[in-house]
C-alpha cells in the first residue's frame, strides 16, 4: 500500500506540473447576448475575457473572419441583424461564444414646414406660429436661430412682426444620429404691400332658367376693409362687404359676371361667366335598366392612411381608374380626411320618388360611423359632364350650431416619406394626418396624383361623434340618417348599406332645391377628427345604386 500511495502522488504533482506551465484556457463573458448598432455608425463591442493574456482573438461571421482584435470595432451599413462569433484561444485551450448585433436604420430628424413660396408675410404688429412636422423628433433639441441669434429651443415658434423688414429664421433639429435644418424668411409688411388672395371654384357657372345660385370666393386672405362689387353684362347689381352673390337665373343665355374687391391698399378683380341652361327636364335620360353608377368622374381624397396603398396613380384619369376597378370589384374606396370626395354617375336619370331613390354602400359597422356628405345634381346643360350645380343632401345634423357650412381645410405636402401630412383650416386652426408606422407603410398619404405642394377642399363639416371609452378604445357613434358610410338606425338597410331621398336636396339658403331627377352624386367626408392609433376618420365607400320603387 505504501508503494501505491506513493504511485499516485507522483502523478498528481506531474498533472499540477503540465498545467501550471501551459496556463489556463480562456472564459468569454459578454455584457449582453444581443447588441443594438446604428447603419453607417461604429459599434464597439469589449468583452470581458478570463485568461486572456497572449490569446489569439477571431471574430467570425458567415465563415469569414471580420476581425482579431481583442474589442470588435466595426461599421455595419445596412440595417438587419448580424450573427458574431467570437473565438479567444491560448496554449490551454479556447472558449466561442455567438452574440447578434441588431442593426437599425440612423433616424435622423427630417423637418417638414408649410412655408409660402417667398416665406411667411405678415402684417406690422401681427404674428404667425410655426410648427413644424418632424419625423424622428423624439428626445430631439430643437433651435430656432433669427437673423443668426437663438430665439427659442421649443418645438414650435411664435414670430412677432414687432418692425418692418425682411428676417431670416432657420430650425435645427438634432438627435444622437444627425440633424436637419431648413431656413425661411419672415417678411413683416406694410399692409399695402401685403398681395389679396382668393380662389374660385370655377371660372363657368351652370344653372338652369327659373334656379338661383350662389357665387362665392374662397381663400380669401389680407382682404381687411374690403368692399366687393359685382356687375352683371356690366350693370351693377352689388356692392358690399360681403363677397358673396346669389344669381337668380330668370332667361336661358350666357352672362358676363364680374366682381372686384377694393380696399384701402389694392383693387382686384375677377370675371366669371354663369350660362343659364334650359329649363328642367330638357336633358333628362330615360331608365336604361341598369340601377348601379356607370362612371367615377372625380376621384379626390384628402390625404389618408389608405391613400396609395397598393396602388399607384400619377394623374387624375390614372386615380379615377383605380376607383372604378375597385368598386366594380366590390372593393372599398377611401376618401381619406375630411373633404376627400368622389363623383359619380348614372347611365340615366334617377326619378325623386318622393321616398328612398338610391342608396350607398360603405364599411361601417356598429361603433364605427366614418359618415360621408351627399351631394346631387342634374345635368343642366346636358353636356354628360358634372360641371353644373350641386345640391347638398340635408341629413340629420343639418342647420345644427355645431354644423359648419363652407368649412375649409388645406392640406399640405410633407417634405419626406413616412411623414405626416400637416392641415390648416379657414378658423385659424392647425394638425395632422397622422402616419401609421408598422400599419400602412405607403410612403406618403398625401394623394399621388396632386401635382401642387397644397390643395384645399370644401365642405360641410360635422361635429366629431367620436368618443374614447378606455385606454385604447375608440368608438365612432352613428349619426341619426343622412350619411353615407353611417350605421343609422333609419336610413341602413343590409350591414352598410345607406338609402337616401332626392326630396332631400335643398338650396345653399337651406330651402327645398325640388329637383325632379338627378344625374350625378358627390360623396364628401363629413368629419375633422382622427381616433387615436385608429387614425383619421375617412368615408370609405363601395358602390351606389338606383332604388328602383314600384
């Protein structure tokens, strides 16, 4: 036993021996099993290593080896995710360990503003806010430089025009992964040099012999102190500071219409022409035995979340197309926020039964009401062409305080994909469409096919009937009837189907227009609002029919 023992403590002291001269093999720790890197930034990465003096180091990736320092320094530039294996080996033995490296996109803010062309003009003693649109604005400082000194580190900025003159006013804004920067100029003017805009819808007016209509600009801005007069085939009739005109149109022929706005500091003046059609009836179609709409004519949504998703239209013919296919297919179309509309038409005149006479399918369910405006018109000068005058629908909230006539939002173009679109409308209020991230991914829902950087529509505009009911739930309530898109207790028939009365057409005074017959329906969205991460309320609709009653 004596020989035994001594035996093996012979060959533990050479096993200690061979160990104490080769060392100890390497243990790699890292902090984290996955790392987060920005594309076009160096990530670092230091792990901690056990024995790691005189060690080989390999950091490997797809069978290639990318580095062999003992800290992995390296630029990914582009973003996914990346699999590293690291290898640390000395004359003990070696240690691997796998590790992902999530590579992200830099978000670099990127500013949008509604700047004029020329930049902002504002009285003496005025003031205009400024709020930009930024993506990527989150824990971003913002600076406002005027005339090259700092003024505000807000996200937005409130311009004073305390002194006549020309300034110069630029934004940064800056985060962690870069900055954007856009400079304006702020001019501060006299009120006569300040120019007078209006807009008008079109330059012809169609109404037939025996109707009245009513003419008014639109925009109207820097028209303080103004007096518009308005003369017919040269004879005044008008001279007010209302810039309205109703024209009563007594015999068929073509008049000459010009009004002129004058103020303290400009005289402008525009001229119009307004034909005075046939009489009702001359150009009414007979029943053809075909009850649903023939043709999408104007195909206008404001912007949205659905807009130009899945399709893509650069012209007006090219938008008008994609909503014919859609609907033919039973497919909705969306009308985006509030103004965005839809004219279509029939292959004959629709008769006023005095009862329902068409109807208008929508998506709307119970809790989600996203109601549409209707309106309806003959075609007076029986061109074939929705070109004459048009006649609102009263529904259920018509002639309400709460309901705005004339009610004008502008909708201006984002200066980068994936951003919000910005709004401003005729009450001095402002906000945005917002964008879904993660939902509808199109990069803009500004409509492709609007060539100018800003478009304005017109409507009349609900009261919102929308209504938070907890943390993250949205209702849009119905309205009583009149609206498309609409789950009404009185007018739906089927799921989302809504059933509209010709008898209901009035006046722009809100008198019975009594038309016997129409030829064309316009679909408006009603509603300025937007719920919550569900997004803007937008009309959707996906087809319209004759009611053929017996």
């Amino acid at each position: 036993m004596t020989k035994k023992a001594i035996f093996y403590i012979s060959i533990s002291f050479l096993t200690l021996s061979c160990t104490k001269d080769r060392g100890l093999p390497p243990v790699i720790n890292f902090d984290e099993s996955i790392y987060v890197a920005k594309a076009g930034k160096e990530i670092s990465i230091d792990p901690k290593v056990e024995n790691g003096e005189n060690a080989g180091y390999e950091w490997k990736t797809e069978d290639r080896v990318i580095s062999t320092a003992p800290v992995f320094r390296h630029v990914f530039n582009e973003a996914g995710s990346t699999y590293i294996t690291l290898t640390v080996s000395n004359a003990a033995g070696a240690d691997s360990e796998e590790i992902r490296i999530d590579v992200a996109d830099l978000l670099v803010p990127v500013i949008s503003l509604n700047v004029p062309d020329g930049g902002y003009n504002i009285p003496e003693g005025g003031s205009v806010e400024i709020v930009p649109v930024v993506k990527n604005g989150d824990n971003a400082s913002y600076s406002w430089i005027l005339d090259g000194k700092e003024v505000s580190t807000g996200t937005s900025y409130v311009f004073k025009g305390e002194k006549l003159g020309n300034y110069s006013m630029s934004l940064t804004v800056s985060n962690e992964d870069g900055t954007d920067s856009e400079t304006f100029a702020i001019n501060v003017l006299d009120p006569s040099e300040i120019p007078f805009e209006w807009t008008f819808g079109s330059d012809t007016y169609n109404v037939s012999a025996g109707r009245r209509i009513k003419i008014c600009p639109y925009g109207i801005r820097n028209g303080e102190g103004a007096v518009y007069t308005w003369k017919i085939d040269g004879v005044q009739v008008q001279s007010s500071e209302d810039p309205q005109y109703v024209f009563s149109a007594t015999e068929q022929g073509t008049h000459e219409a010009t009004v002129t706005m004058e103020n303290g500091h400009a005289t402008v003046s525009k001229s119009l022409t307004i034909n005075v059609c046939p009489p009702e009836g001359t150009f009414r179609r007979p029943q053809t035995g075909n009850a649903s709409w023939d043709k999408v004519y104007e195909y206008t949504p404001a912007p949205g979340q659905f807009i130009n998703e899945g399709y893509s239209a650069d012209t007006m013919e090219e938008a008008v197309r994609h909503a014919e296919e859609n609907l033919k297919a039973g497919q909705y179309v969306s009308l985006g926020g509030f103004g965005g509309y839809i004219v279509l038409g029939f292959d004959h005149s629709i008769e006023n039964s005095g009862d329902y006479d068409f109807a208008i399918t929508g998506n709307s369910y119970h809790g989600s009401s996203e109601p549409g405006i209707v309106w309806v018109m003959q075609d007076e000068n029986g061109d074939g062409l929705p070109n004459d005058t048009w006649y609102e629908l009263k529904g259920s909230e018509y002639g309400k305080a709460e309901t705005l006539e004339d009610y004008e939002v502008t909708y201006y173009r984002p200066s980068a994909p994936q951003m919000a679109v910005q709004w401003t409308d005729n009450l001095g209020n402002s906000g945005t469409i917002d964008y879904m991230s993660g939902v509808h991914t199109q990069d803009y829902y500004y409509p492709s096919w609007i060539e100018d950087d800003s478009f304005t529509l017109i409507g009349t505009r609900l009261a919102p009937n929308t209504e938070q009911q907890g943390q993250n739930y949205w209702v849009n309530h119905e309205y009583a009837w009149g609206y498309a898109d609409n789950f009404s207790p009185s007018d739906r028939t089927g799921t989302s189907t809504n059933r509209f009365r010709i008898s209901d057409a009035v006046t722009f005074d809100g008198l019975p227009a009594s038309l016997a017959y129409i030829d064309f329906i316009k679909i408006c969205t009603g509603v300025n609002a937007k719920a919550g991460w569900i997004g803007e309320i937008s009309t959707e609709i996906c087809g319209a029919e004759e009611i053929q009653n017996e």
